[in-house]
C-alpha cells in the first residue's frame, strides 16, 4: 500500500474523530445523537478500510442505538 493510502485514511479518521467532538458541543438530544450518527458512520467506513472489526463492530452499535434514541425523540415530539 501507498503513502497516498494510509494519508486518505488518517483523513477519514480525523474526520470521523472532528464529527464525534463537534456532536459534543452542539445543545439538544436530538441534534446530539444525529451528528453522532454521523459521525460513527464515518468510523464505520474507516473501519472497513483498515478492515478494523472492534471499530466497524462498536461503531455499528453506536448507530443503532443513536437511531434508537433518535426515533423515539421523533415519535414523542410528534
């Protein structure tokens, strides 16, 4: 594998790291858990191409369950 390669993949991984911290920022549970969904969906394709199970494996839970949540904001709002 290239430099090219692994340089693409540490700009995935900041990426998915920048999203995670920013969701940390934001106010509302909603907007919270939307941008972590986000985010852990950007961990999740870095995972696959560092073929990386514990990060596709714990990221894909955060999604599910981020989801969750997130569908039940949706169903006690409206």
């Amino acid at each position: 594998m290239n430099t090219i390669y692994f340089f693409s993949l540490d700009i995935i991984g900041y990426l998915a790291i920048i999203v995670n911290l920013y969701s940390m920022l934001v106010k509302g549970e909603k907007r919270l858990r939307l941008i972590s969904t986000i985010a852990n969906s950007i961990f999740i394709l870095y995972g696959i191409l560092l073929g990386a199970m514990p990060i596709i494996v714990g990221s894909c839970i955060a999604v599910f369950l981020h989801s969750y949540h997130l569908r039940r904001i949706r169903k006690d709002v409206g």
